[in-house]
C-alpha cells in the first residue's frame, strides 16, 4: 500500500486506465476509476492517502458493475477486478497490431482487414479516442524508448516514423507537455513514461 506524497505528481498519457482504492485522512476508503489521459496531467497529493492502484491494459473496460462487486473495506481486490474487467477483442487486436508500426490509419485499418470507418467506430466506442490517437501515442513510446536507449533524438524521431526530429519534439510537448531532451534529463518522468502501457 502506497502512501501519497504531498505535493504536485505528473501522470503521462500511456494509453491504460487505473482502478484505484483510495484512503484520505478522515474519510472512509472508496474505489475510483482514472482517466484515459490525453495529455500529461498533474495531481496533488494530501498527506497522509493511502493509495493501491491496478493497471488495466490499454482497451480495458470499467463496467459500471465493477463498483457493486469491491468492498471499499478491501483494497486488494485483484480477482473481482480482472473477472470484471474486460476488452472487445477487435479492439484488443487493433491495439496489438500497434506495435508493428503501420503507415496511418488506413494502413492500420488493411491490416486488420477493416474498413477505415469500422476501426474509426471500434476505437471511438471503446476507448473515447479514434485510432489516430493510439497510433501517435504509441509512436511517441516507441520514440521515447529508443532515445532512452542512447540513440540520438533525429534517429529515435525517424525510427519511430516521425517526418523529423521538430515533429517527434511537437508530439513529445503535446502529450508530455515537454521536449524529448528535456523528459530524457528527468529521471522522474523517463520512470513514468518507460513503464508499461500501450
């Protein structure tokens, strides 16, 4: 069980959503659902929270169930969570084939043996989020990756598919809210953004 620190925290967009058990000084425990976040965010921390978060992967659903099968009293609920828990296996397969670097959408879409408009469906009624968002935050992992490895910025930029490294920059500020060579000097924020997501 994890304490939160006081003070602000950065999350950073990865594609997953959170299920978090939640105990603020003075009030009773509560089970909460995260975001899917399209942009680095900061939360504050109270003193004194404890905290237990369970990732779910990316394309996850949160039935509405799952909030009348966890006890608040019980912040290890592991099994209900993942018996509840669940994803469409289209889209499961759309976000897989991300990691094979496709060409747009489009090409995405041929891949799956979809037309563009069914992927653009799935995607938005699923996750919220059409496929070109899961296609530039996953380039921007991939990208973020290579770099952390020591491959220089233009490269990481152009093995990731990115025009040039100005573009890899733009996305990099877009969702982490800063440039890669700044999020590469920041142990805090490389630790975030190379733990496991999309």
């Amino acid at each position: 069980m994890a304490r939160l620190r006081p003070g602000p925290v950065r999350i950073f967009p990865d594609g997953c959503q959170d299920v978090i058990w939640q105990h603020m000084p003075g009030q009773a425990p509560v089970w909460k659902v995260s975001t899917l976040d399209l942009r680095v965010r900061v939360v504050r921390g109270l003193t004194g929270t404890a905290m237990r978060g369970f990732r779910l992967a990316p394309g996850i659903r949160v039935p509405a169930t799952l909030w009348s099968a966890l006890d608040p009293e019980k912040p290890d609920e592991v099994a209900a969570i993942s018996a509840i828990c669940t994803g469409n296996p289209a889209l499961t397969e759309m976000l897989a084939a991300l990691a094979e670097p496709p060409d747009g959408a489009g090409a995405l879409a041929r891949r799956l043996g979809q037309s563009l408009r069914s992927l653009q469906r799935l995607s938005r009624a699923e996750t919220g989020q059409p496929p070109l968002f899961w296609l530039r935050l996953a380039r921007l992992r991939r990208a973020m990756a290579e770099a952390a490895e020591g491959v220089p910025l233009a490269m990481a930029a152009a093995g990731a598919g990115y025009a040039d490294q100005a573009h890899f920059t733009r996305e990099a500020r877009h969702f982490h809210g800063a440039p890669p060579a700044r999020l590469l000097a920041d142990p805090e924020a490389m630790a975030a953004l190379l733990a496991p997501g999309l």
